[in-house]
C-alpha cells in the first residue's frame, strides 16, 4: 500500500472509525462486523466497496489493520466524492471530504421497517424481536430523503426497484444476494456465481420463512450496518437511500433488503449484544439452521450423518476442500456426524463462506457446539446455565458473547475434570483391586509357600496404634522391632487364629489364651489385631496373597462363634500363612526381645490372665476365638504360669510380642515350613549369639503349647523351639476335631492345615535331626576341649 | 525410495498373517550403502500404510519416538478420515492434519 498521508481531521477522523471498529482492540478489525457496515453506511456500491476493500490490502490481509482501514477510509471518501477508485488516489486527491457514513438508529429503523415493508411477505419467520413493517411507502420516503444526501443517480432507480425487491426475493435467493452483497475479499467471485442464486439455495430454503430469516440474519451477520451507533455521523435519510444506493438489480435490491432486514436483526442483536462478533449465529439464523437440520433429521437430538451432511452442504456448490474444511471445523467431537450445534455451526460456516469470508482456522468461539447448543444440552455436554442463554433471543447476544470466552475456558476445564474424573475412577478402582486382595487373601490362605509376614493391615496408624498396644502391655518394643513384633503378631495371630479355629488345641488355645491375656480388654486386642494388621499390610507387600485378612477378626472380637468360626475358617489359611511367615521373621527378634518377654510374661500371668505374649495379631484371633478362648485359656493359664517360670528363668528380656508371636506363630503355623525354618534359623543365632536368650522365644512356644516342651527347654534352644513348634502342633492337632465340628469349612481347613502341618512337620523333622547332629557334634567338640582343658587343670 | 519400502512394507504384512495387532513395524534395516535414511512402516487395522523416512543424520530417533508419532499420525488420519467430503485417496488438505504433521517433524528435527 502507498502510504497515506492524512490531513489532521482525516488522521482524527479515522481514528475515530477504526476504534469504532476495533471492537475487541485487537488494532486489527475484521472484515466484518462493523467495518462492514461502516462501509455499507457509506453508501457506495457494493462493488465500490468491494473495490475499496481490495484496494487497501484488506482482502489480501483477511482483516483491516489500520492502515488497512485508513486507506479504506480515505477510498470511501474519494469514491464517496465521485473519483474514480485508484490506489494513487489516495493522496493525490486533495481536499477530500471525510467520507461520510450513514449511521444513525433512526435511519436503522427506518431501515428495518423498509426491510420489514419490503419483507414483510418472507418475514413470517421472523421473531417478534424485530419491529413489524411499517410498509413500503416509508420505504420510499425514506429512499428519497435519503436522496438529498448523497448524490446517487441509482438511487432513483433503486428506490421504485426496492418495493419490487421483497417479491422478487425468494428465500433461497437471499443468501447469495447476502454474498454478493458483502464485501468479497476473494475478488468478487462470488458475484459470479450469484447467477444463478435461486437454485442453490431451493433446497435450502424450504421454509421460505426460514430462509428469510436466514436472510435477514445472513445480511444482519455479515455486513451489519450497525449503524445505529454512529451518531458522530451525519445524520442521513433514512434506510432506503442505503438501499437506492445498491446498484439497481435485483441482486442488489436483495442485498438491499437483506441489508435492510439484517440491520434490523443487526440493530436487535446490537442493542442486546456489548460488542459484534461476526460469528456469532442470530436466533433467525439458528432457527433456519434448525429446520435445515430437521428436515434431514426430524430428531433435534439426534446426528446428521456425514454422507446426508455432504449432499447437503454439497449443494451449496462451494468447493470440496472448503467443504472439507468447514467439515473438519465443525465436527467438534470427530465422530462423522453431525449434531444439531455441529450443523449449525457448519451451516454458518458455509453461509458465511458463501457471502465471501474466509474460513477461520479454527472454529470461532460462537460456533462452538458447546456454546451454541441450547437443545442438545446432552449432546456436547453444555453447561447448563451457559447454555441457556441462546434460548433467549434478547438475552442471548449479550450472554452470549460473555458467556463464550467462559465457555470455552470451562470446555478444557470439564475436559480436565473428566480427565480428573477418569483419573479418579482409575484411583477408587486401584483402591478397590486393593480392598479386593485384602478380601483376596482371605480365601487364599491355604496356601503355605508363604515366607513373609502376612501383610493384612496397611494403616500407619494403626501400626502406631498397635504399637501403643504392645508398649501399653509393657513390653519393651523398640521401634523396629514392633513392626516386626507387629508382623511376627500378625502371623502369629494368624496361626493362632487358624489353630484357635482349626486345631482348637490347647496349645494353640494358650498362645491365644496368653494373647488375651497380654491384654484383658477385648477391644484392645481388638486393636492390637487390627494394628498388626494394618501393620502387616504395609509392611510386606512381599507376603504372598494367601493370608486372609485378620481384618474380619476384629469385627467379630465379639462376635458369637459362629462368626468366629467362619472367621477363623477364613483366616485358618491366613493364620497359617502368617504363622509360615512369622518364623522367618522371629529369628531377629527372639533375641532382643527375649529378654523382655518372660518379663511381661510373667506379669501378665501374674493378672492370672493368660498373658497375651503374642502380640496383638494373636489378639485378633483371641478376640474371635473368644469363645475357644474360654476353654483355652484354662489351659493356657496352667501352661502359661509354667512358661513363665520358665522364661523367666531362662531369659530375661523377650519381647512378649515377639515371644509370644512366635510361640504362637510356632505353634499354630507348625505346618509351614517356613516358619520352621525362621525358627531353625533363629535358634541357630540365637545359640551362636546369645545362649539364653533363644530360649526364650523357643521356650515360650514350647511352654505355651505343651508342658513337655518345657523339659524340652532346657535342652539345645532349637531344639526346645522346635519340639515346641512340634509338640505345638501336635497339640494343636488334637484340638482341631473341637472347632472341626462346627463347620464344614472349618472341616475342610482343618483338613487343609492338616496336610500343611504334616508337610511342616516332615520338614521340621528333618532340620531338627539336622540341627540335632550339628548340636551333637558341637557337644562333642566342646567336650573335647574341655577334656583337653581339664589335664591342665589337673596339672 | 519409498515404493521399494512399500514393497517391503507388503512383504511383511503377508508375514505377520498371525499376528494382525502389530501395529508397528520398524525398518532399521532399510539403509543403503549411500543413502543413510530410515523408513518406518506401519500399518493400520485398515492396511492403510503409513511410510515415514528419516534421515540417519539426525540423531537415531528413539523407538519410542517413532511409535508415538505414527499413534499421532494415525489419530489425525481417522480425523480427516471422518470428514465425509474426502475421498479415500485424494490428496489430504486438512490443515489440522498438516500443522499436527509439520508440528511433529518440528519437533524431531
């Protein structure tokens, strides 16, 4: 472009316009909205402005910047004074008038009531918002008076022309009219093609009311001559000298109305809308789209599939690749079909492409199927609220331009939630498979490959909780021992569980009966059990599946013993998987925890309540097994008291918890071979480090179990802990027909725990005799030493 | 170039009869003595056959890389696919699938 030069006035002037038009500040307006009808209020031939438009760059651009406008402006002013359009003309004309801009709402409305008169037979369809024609023969004042202002030799022509004008328009015409009639930055093509506007849009104006509201919305969206607003402008006639100006055809004179009627819905929308946005779709033209759609797809809810979509947009005779594109626009959710929002935003597209605008790279925010959807809330999953602001056509421009950008900024935001609330279902579901092992691990139980302590409960809390427990009961945990006390108790618990249920031995019944001791409350133990559940939970996520959740346990603490039978019936794998599980874990803990443990023991029993040594894992299988309990516990008391005089003898810390969880365990796990082998390998350090203190854990599970075990005591530490792991399950063998009995299940576990222990004790035998050789041949080691020793002392 | 690789992307789709959810097929071994580029092949449900070449100067693409590109690739052909008004076989002119695609070599290279 050549530059411009302005005169002061001219530089204040256009200034002016473009701010005018700069509606969003954007310092670059669109070629539409208000730039349209400010060039439309300049009365000049639609081909002027055509002309002017290329002229300034503006088509080439896409958009007037301000330059772009200025030069426009100026073009206007030299076309307005009858020079002939030249982009030399520009600053060679001088002392050129401002161009002068027909702008007032008076004139708007004169116009739209010449619209209206001259529409008045196609407007049916026009909503009540738009004020009723007041007939032609305003038209034709209007047109004159208009004629004493600008010198338009077409105006004459036009102005007979104008009342012809609403006949002579069909609906389907309107739309090209409305294209020719816009400015075409394309170079006018559009024109060409407007030869032949009647057959294109037939089909598309079938409800002639429709269409013409698609008219009157088409020239009202496109070009709006908003001029109601410029009221800095020259007051000039009214409508109808606009539309004399429009060179005489019938095109023109439809333009014209078009016009006319599209600055009456302009001038609607206006005064309800803050500011233009030139996609904006107009309630005329929404409802055209939504009979267009019905008559394709009586369901307003429904999809328009793309093949009737293409034949129907395929007659709007734009080229497939537009086509294609407006396509790729509109189909919001990429399903190749078309709902209701989706096909009026397509149809506005095609309409506006029509009438010369460029498609937009992506889809402007007003043909969002979100916003635009008021019906089909459930289609695009509107917003309620938004999206019932279309739904009022007076209300609707202003809420909807506001409510747009919020609308769209919410679209990523219910696209985030729903991504949050995929997320969170995939949280709830992962919390749910986790519950479900939980649940899982109680039928599994069977199972005796287990290692681990038996993770059942994960809760920190309760690990601290039970933590308290076992420091309530005065045992001395340290921190690391009580998780592993904790899990050592949980299996324990478990074994004493499963035995309490199954084997109904008094040993097991002692380890439990000691258990219940070690707390008298029910509740606590009840709590402990939970606790070391938890804790079990956290703490292995090694432990195998099989051992069911102690969890149940709790629930029942009081329960009858049916609930407790099917408790422990559940948890009887469990029990015995903790229990394999616990013997590796007491080998380390035994030996601190030895000591304290005929400690506690002996206080406890001391309450003549059989102290609960184990922790509280074996409380959890007390609590349900309270009723085994019961006949338990008597001969867990006699069995406990010989215990502790034992243990105190023999060592003088243990842990009651680990004591007690591992007797327990021993004793009820005897069947798991694992177990046995924590416990080998227990009392093998134990023996190596501490000569008494593997005693103790050994003595424990052997005292509580059986009193033979207590002879055995004295003797090598494994072997005291084993023949108690033996004789713990032998003893707990013959107290499994008691609890058998009940139920089928228990039948059926104890059967299971039966092979188990029988594998245990094979097992178990064999390390023993193992350990029993390697024992023997120390012995005999050190009694050869001491031979050798002893000639000295001799000497 | 490309037809060669087309020829070898057909040999191997009548190999895998078995195994017809492999989507992925890498052609690592497609380098000339002269030229050093890379095709990719893969291959949709629909035996629609995407060929991308690389040139080996840029730093070997990942495995994964490719992969994440042809998912990307093949998203935004079902997305042009979808628009009714293109053919099978016409050329695409779909101005998101060019600026995914531009925007995807950008970021390679």
């Amino acid at each position: 472009m050549e530059g411009l030069t302005l005169s002061d006035a001219e530089q204040k002037y256009y200034s002016d316009l473009f701010s005018y038009c700069d509606i969003e500040s954007t310092k670059k307006v669109a070629a539409n909205g208000r730039v349209l009808e400010l060039f439309r209020a300049a009365q000049l031939p639609n081909d002027v402005v055509l002309q002017i438009m290329e002229l300034c760059g503006a088509t080439r651009l896409g958009y007037f910047g301000r330059s772009q406008f200025y030069i426009a402006l100026k073009l206007v002013a030299v076309a307005q004074s009858g020079f002939p359009l030249r982009v030399e003309s520009i600053n060679t004309v001088k002392d050129l008038p401002l161009p002068r801009f027909v702008a007032s709402k008076n004139e708007q409305e004169s116009r739209h009531a010449a619209s209206y008169s001259s529409d008045s037979e196609n407007q049916g369809s026009y909503s009540g918002v738009i004020p009723p024609p007041p007939g032609r023969g305003q038209v034709k004042k209007g047109s004159v008076s208009h004629d004493t202002v600008q010198p338009r030799t077409s105006a004459d022509q036009q102005e007979p022309a104008s009342p012809v004008v609403s006949p002579q328009q069909s609906p389907p015409t309107s739309p090209h009219t409305w294209r020719k009639h816009s400015r075409h930055p394309s170079g006018g093509n559009s024109e060409r093609p407007l030869a032949g506007p009647g057959p294109f849009w037939s089909p598309f104006g079938e409800a002639q009311s429709g269409s013409s509201a698609g008219d009157a919305v088409w020239s009202g969206h496109s070009p709006p001559p908003p001029q109601e607003t410029w009221v800095s402008f020259a007051d000039t006639p009214p409508t109808s000298t606009l539309l004399t100006m429009h060179p005489a055809s019938v095109q023109d004179q439809t333009t014209v109305r078009t016009v006319a009627s599209a600055t009456a819905a302009n001038e609607i929308r206006r005064q309800s809308s803050s500011y233009d946005d030139p996609w904006k779709i107009t309630d005329e033209q929404r409802q055209y789209y939504v009979n267009q759609f019905k008559t394709i797809q009586p369901d307003l809810n429904g999809f328009i599939p793309g093949s009737a979509a293409k034949e129907f947009f395929t007659k709007s005779k734009l080229p497939i690749l537009e086509l294609s594109h407006i396509w790729e626009l509109s189909d919001f959710d990429k399903d190749g079909a078309l709902t209701l929002d989706e096909f009026c935003a397509a149809f506005h597209l095609v309409v506006a492409r029509k009438n010369g605008y460029d498609l937009p790279e992506k889809l402007p925010e007003s043909l969002m199927p979100k916003l635009i959807d008021l019906e089909d809330s459930a289609d695009v999953g509107d917003q309620p609220g938004e999206v019932g602001y279309s739904g009022s056509p007076a209300e609707a421009p202003p809420s909807k331009s506001p409510s747009m950008p919020s609308l769209n900024q919410t679209w990523p935001e219910l696209n985030q939630s729903s991504e949050q609330w995929e997320t969170f279902s995939e949280r709830s579901s992962s919390s749910q498979t986790l519950t479900q092992f939980d649940s899982n691990i109680a039928p599994a139980d069977p199972d005796t490959a287990i290692v681990h302590p038996v993770p059942i409960r994960m809760t920190p809390s309760k690990i601290h909780m039970q933590e308290m427990e076992l420091k309530r009961t005065g045992s001395d945990h340290t921190n690391p021992t009580s998780p592993l006390l904790v899990k050592t108790s949980d299996l324990s618990e478990e074994s004493k569980i499963n035995s309490s249920v199954k084997f109904a031995s008094g040993n097991t019944v002692d380890g439990y009966s000691s258990s219940d001791s070690f707390t008298s409350d029910p509740e606590q133990i009840g709590n402990n059990v939970t606790h070391q559940r938890s804790h079990s939970g956290t703490s292995p996520d090694n432990t195998a599946p099989p051992p069911p959740p102690p969890r149940p346990q709790p629930s029942h603490s009081r329960s009858s013993s049916l609930d407790m039978n099917r408790t422990f019936a559940v948890t009887t794998g469990q029990q015995q998987a903790g229990v394999v599980a616990h013997p590796p874990a007491v080998p380390p803990r035994p030996q601190p925890s030895q000591a304290p443990g005929p400690v506690v023991h002996r206080p406890v029993d001391a309450d003549g309540l059989i102290t609960h040594t184990s922790t509280s894992p074996q409380q959890i299988p007390e609590q349900p097994n309270f009723a085994d309990f019961s006949q338990f516990e008597v001969f867990a008391a006699s069995n406990v008291n010989e215990e502790q005089d034992d243990e105190a003898e023999k060592h003088p810390e243990v842990l009651p918890v680990e004591k007690a969880s591992d007797p327990a365990s021993s004793l009820r796990v005897a069947k798991t071979d694992s177990k046995i082998e924590e416990k080998t390998a227990a009392s093998v350090p134990a023996n190596v480090s501490k000569g008494t203190t593997p005693l103790a854990p050994p003595p424990k599970p052997v005292r509580r179990r059986l009193k033979s075990e207590d002879e055995l005591r004295p003797e090598v530490d494994e072997h005291t802990q084993k023949t108690g792991v033996l004789a713990a399950v032998l003893a707990s063998q013959p107290s499994i027909p008691r609890s058998v009995g009940k139920d089928k299940k228990a039948i059926q576990a104890s059967i299971r725990r039966n092979k188990e222990t029988n594998t245990v004790l094979a097992r178990l035998n064999s390390e023993l005799q193992q350990q029993l050789k390697d024992v023997l041949e120390e012995r005999i080691s050190l009694e050869v030493q001491l031979e050798q020793l002893r000639p000295f002392s001799h000497l | 170039m490309v037809h060669t690789s087309l020829d070898v992307v057909d040999e191997k789709i009548s190999a895998m009869g078995k195994a017809l959810v492999d989507q992925r097929e890498l052609y690592l071994g497609l380098l000339y003595p002269t030229e050093d580029y890379k095709v990719y092949g893969y291959v949709t449900n629909s035996k629609v056959k995407f060929v991308m070449v690389v040139d080996s100067s840029n730093t070997a693409l990942r495995d994964n890389e490719i992969r994440s590109m042809f998912r990307k690739l093949h998203n935004s052909y079902t997305d042009v696919m979808c628009n009714p008004f293109y053919n099978p076989g016409d050329r695409i002119h779909s101005r998101a699938f060019d600026s995914m695609v531009t925007s995807m070599m950008i970021q390679v290279c």
